[in-house]
C-alpha cells in the first residue's frame, strides 16, 4: 500500500529506501543535541576567516571526480555519467548546486591546493598537476567487440585568488587530456574555465556568483544516443549566483540559487542535433534551525529544460519540492537529506509526464582523524538522451578514504545505479567498484595505484558491459 508523506505519494519499494537513508542519517545526527551553544559564534566568525587560513596546507583529491551532489541541471557529470565513466573522464562541473555543511563556506569560488606564488599585489596562484598510466579493458563501452586500449591522461589545474576585504574571487582552470594508444579517435581534451566571486557583504547577507566556460565530451556509455566513431564533444557557457541572508548560527536563513547553461553539440551532428539544449533553474531554500547544529531545510527548485531543434519534443519543466533535515552535528558527522516530490512536464503531449517521490542525501563520517566516510544517495527523474519519455534514477555510492600512515593512505568506493526508462521496457543495473592506494613522496607529490570496475546488467542484452581500468597516478602541487 502506498504511504502519503505530506503531499509526496510514494511506493512501498521507495518508502522503505527513503526511510531507510532517514534513519541510518537522523540516527548520526542525534548528537546535536549535545552540541556547544558557544560553537555557533565561533561559525559566524568562520564565514570570513575561512579565506585567510589553511594556505600551507595540501589537500590531494580523492579520486574520480564528479559534479556537485545537489544539482538541478544536468551538466554532464550527472550520477547516470558517472556511473558508468572512469574517474579520469569527468572534470567535476556542477550548476545549481545546494551545498553540504562542510561547503558552506567557500559559496562559489574554487579550491585551491599547496602553497601559492605570491605576488604584490595581493594576488595569489595556485598550480597542480596530476598523470597517469593506464589501461582500459572496454574503452567503447560494448557488450560485444570490445577494445582494449593502454592510455595516458594529464590534468593540470590553476587557480588564482585574490582575498579583499574578507571577500575572495578567484580565476580557475582545470583541464583533462587523455590519448589512447590503441582508439586514438576516442582521445579527449576537456577544459574547465571559471571566474568566481565570494562576497560577505555583513554577517548576515553573502553572495556567491560565477562565470564559466566548460568543453567536454559525453564519455562512451554514458547516452542512449547510436555509437559514432569519436564521443559526442560539446561545449556550454554558464552562469550562476547564490544568495544567502541570515547569519550561520541564526535560527533562520533564506537562500536563492540561479543558473543558466547553453550546451551545444560540436560534431556526430546526426545523432546529437536534438540534443543542443539550454537550461534555466531558480531554487529557493529555507533553513530553520531547531537544535544548535541542526536545522529543517525546504527547498523548491525549477529547471527548464528548452531544446533547441524543431524537431525535438524533450522540451520540459523539471520542478523539485522537498524538505529535510542538515546538521553538523559534531566534528565527526555532517549531513543533509531531502525528500519530497519530482515533476517533469514535458510541451508536447506525445510525452509522458512524470510524478514521483524523490530525494537527494548526503553523509559525511569521520569516525577518526584519519579516516572518512562519505554516502551520497538520490533519485530522481532525468532527460531521455535517446529511449523513452525520461529516465529514473536511482542511485547511492559509499566511499571510504582512510590513512594508514602519515604518507600512506587508500580510496574504496562501492556504487549502484538503477535506471528505469519511461515508454520502454529497459532496465539498468550498475554497480561501480574502486580500490586505489597512495603514497605521499615529500609534502608536494603523491604517487598512487587505482583500480575502477564497472558491470551494467540490463534486462536488453545489448547494453549489458564490463569495464576495468588500471591506472598509475603522480600527482604534483607547489
């Protein structure tokens, strides 16, 4: 029987997944009731004092990189793509994106790694580097007539910041270039521009805005569009603003996010035409805090999804209404879950609309200093990219990084996706597995072994397939 939860209809299937991440979650966070009333002046003094700490500090990536967890907009790193690309091949754009507790801090601008180049003038630069060595036993992602290819990828990333008046603004670039040896035409150059602001205006009222520029490829796999000789390449312009009024331990704080994209296809033409397509969302997010680290969170979110064919009928208006719960509840334990209702209502009438009870969660543990849990989990409707009205997906991925020794340290992440297509009898599988070990050579490089399985079983054969990537790493800041 289904269950009613507040105006959300869901099924038995879903209502005891949802309830399931609710507890293992709200159980985590029960410890905020324990929480330092004194803590919260020490947060609202963070939102500034965050720009000017921690410059000596490295901070190495964990790993495959993805786009932010909560996002409106799908930009090509989505949980579908990821769940079925090699960490190499996603750069980690996000647009429309709500943030963990962790990240409330930095609004928009980008991280920086290692010590900077400093300059007079209050500016400073931040490079890094990593490569790597592999090989990939599936490049084209097929069931049958696979090809297996050795590989060498390079990810240069730099950012320039400038700190002012308590305010930052930073200059990124991240690129990812990848050459097989032996499917040359399945080679990628991805590059990532951004331009950020950071602006604390008082303690009450901040403003994150950016810039960027991003040009990509749809990795093998990752559509239902037919197969060319070389990946689907695009390139999209992006713009996005957050507000926030209402200091970090206030009992209440408003926030509004917009965003737009315009992506477009460069080549396979015939096959990507219908898929050039600009995307518009505005959400708006209201805390409430009802313990001293925790707060009720609901958000409304909208995104227009506008194809730019004649010939398409994707046209569509995605709209996200949940309500949850965010809490930092103690040094060891963060998180935010969401749940509510999806709505994707598409122009043309041959389309079927979609109604259905969705979430969006997220968990950080660190039980020990040196050790860290991170579960992010969601389901949610998304855009056809070539079978069916639309696509559910239902996915959550566990990833665990621990550190062994002062210089020693591992990533193990486990995932599964499953996929249902609207207007088709297709179901996905997916589960993703990694293990990668890593050893810090001095405190600006960092060498490492990492290995990715993925295994999509489908009730259609054809797109059944199995991939396993190996890959040496070296990874450099200043």
């Amino acid at each position: 029987m289904p269950i009613l939860f507040g105006r959300v209809i869901l099924s038995n299937r879903e209502t005891r997944s949802a309830i399931t991440l609710i507890l293992a979650l709200g159980l985590l966070s029960s410890s905020a009731y324990a929480a330092d009333e004194g803590a919260q002046a020490a947060d609202a003094a963070k939102a500034k004092s965050t720009v000017e700490a921690g410059e000596g500090a490295t901070t190495w990536s964990s790993g495959a990189a993805g786009g932010l967890f909560f996002g409106g907009a799908d930009t090509g790193s989505s949980i579908g793509q990821q769940s079925v690309t090699t960490g190499y091949e996603l750069g980690g754009s996000g647009v429309a994106g709500g943030r963990t507790p962790a990240q409330e801090n930095a609004i928009m601008t980008s991280p920086a790694k290692g010590r900077p180049i400093r300059f007079d003038n209050g500016v400073f630069i931040y490079p890094a580097a990593m490569i790597g060595f592999g090989r990939n036993n599936n490049v084209l992602g097929t069931n049958t007539n696979q090809k297996s290819s050795e590989f060498v990828v390079l990810r240069p990333e730099l950012v320039t910041e400038l700190k002012t008046h308590g305010d930052r603004y930073t200059l990124s670039y991240l690129g990812n270039y990848a050459h097989y040896a032996n499917a040359a035409s399945d080679d990628f150059n991805h590059h990532e521009f951004w331009a950020a602001g950071d602006n604390y205006f008082t303690s009450r009222v901040r403003l994150g805005w950016g810039v960027g520029y991003l040009d990509k490829t749809d990795p093998r796999g990752s559509t239902d569009r037919a197969s060319s000789q070389e990946p689907d390449r695009w390139h999209a312009p992006v713009v996005r603003a957050l507000g926030i009024y209402g200091a970090q331990g206030a009992v209440g704080r408003i926030e509004g996010e917009t965003s737009f994209m315009r992506k477009r296809y460069d080549n396979n033409r015939n096959t990507t035409v219908q898929s050039d397509v600009d995307l518009t969302t505005v959400s708006g997010r209201f805390f409430y805090r009802f313990m001293p680290r925790t707060s009720l969170v609901f958000e409304a979110r909208n995104t227009w999804a506008n194809y730019v064919s004649p010939l398409s009928t994707s046209d569509n208006t995605d709209t996200r209404l949940y309500a949850g719960l965010t809490w930092e509840a103690t040094a060891k334990t963060t998180g935010t879950i969401k749940v509510g209702q999806a709505h994707k209502n598409f122009d043309d009438g041959s389309r079927k609309d979609a109604t259905m009870g969705s979430w969006e969660g997220g968990l950080r543990w660190s039980p020990l200093t040196y050790s860290q849990f991170d579960l992010q989990s969601s389901r949610a409707p998304a855009d056809s990219t070539g079978i069916g009205n639309y696509v559910i997906n239902s996915g959550t991925t566990l990833v665990w990084n621990h550190k062994w020794a002062s210089y020693i340290s591992s990533r193990a992440n486990l995932g599964l996706l499953k996929s249902q297509y609207s207007g088709d009898a297709r179901e996905d599988s997916t589960r993703n597995y990694g293990l990668g070990f890593f050893h810090e050579v001095g405190y600006r490089a960092r060498v490492g072994l990492d290995w990715n399985r993925t295994d999509r079983n489908s009730n259609q054969d054809t797109y059944d397939f199995k991939r396993d990537v190996m890959m040496a790493t070296l990874e450099v800041v200043l």
